[in-house]
C-alpha cells in the first residue's frame, strides 16, 4: 500500500479519509463555511496539503450524492505530485438553487492513480481507424 503524507495547514482541517474499505477515493472536506450562489463557482478551503510520489497524480472527482441532489460538480481536478500547497476545490453550482458548505462537509474526493508520461512524436498523418475524425454524435447520440 503507498504511503502518503498530509499536512493541516489549518487546526480545523480533516484529514482525508476512505468510507468504506475497497473505496477509491478519498473523502476531502471543506475547512470554511461558503454560500454557493446558484449558477456560481467558489474556490473552498481544504485546510491541507498532500505528498505523493512523483508519477502519481490526485485526481479531484465530484461526490455523487453532491451532484445529483445539489447540482454540485468539481473543476480544474489534477494535484501534480510536485505541488505542496494547499488543495483549494473549485466547486459549481449547476443548479437553480444556492447551496451552503459548512466547514466539516465533504465537498469532493481524490484518487491518487499513477501516470505514464508521454514521449511526443510530432508527425504529418496519423493512422486510420473505423471511427476516424466522427466526434461528439458518431456513435449514435441525438441531439448533439
């Protein structure tokens, strides 16, 4: 099991933590009380910064029961393994409704995953495939 290392940068902080055995994310909480305006975004205090080894990347995921009964959803969701400052969570409210975080909430969840850099090979042609360049729609959506 990788070993990784929290740091509060607030007294108030909770550490971030599993539900249930075999989750994949970790719980983070909010560290400050904020009103989210309907239509609005905020930035919410986490109160900590994380360590882990290079190669790995947090990955900041929505909470189901946030989105679909609040209309909340995360942003800009990648920690580098290089940042040590704190994780600031860009949530948006979707909904028509404004919507209080209390400090203590859970606002999203990270999963810490490994990442494959990539060497870059600039070409003139790609190779070709069934699908192509078909985009949003092509394998049989409506309305797009």
């Amino acid at each position: 099991m990788m070993k990784i290392k929290i740091k509060k940068l607030k007294p108030e902080a909770i550490l971030p933590s599993y539900a249930h055995d075999g989750d994949a994310g970790m719980d983070i909480y909010s560290c400050e009380d904020i009103l989210i305006k309907a239509g609005e975004r905020a930035v919410v205090s986490s109160g900590i910064a994380i360590e882990f080894p290079k190669n790995y990347v947090a990955l900041v995921w929505d909470k189901g029961g946030l989105a679909a009964k609040n209309g909340i959803k995360t942003m800009a969701g990648v920690g580098d393994s290089g940042y040590r400052g704190e994780y600031k969570i860009v949530l948006l409210n979707t909904s028509k409704k404004d919507y209080q975080i209390r400090k203590g909430d859970k606002i999203c969840q990270i999963l810490i995953q490994p990442v494959e850099k990539a060497e870059i090979d600039e070409v003139s042609e790609l190779s070709s495939t069934e699908r192509g360049e078909s985009g949003f729609g092509s394998t049989g959506i409506r309305n797009i």
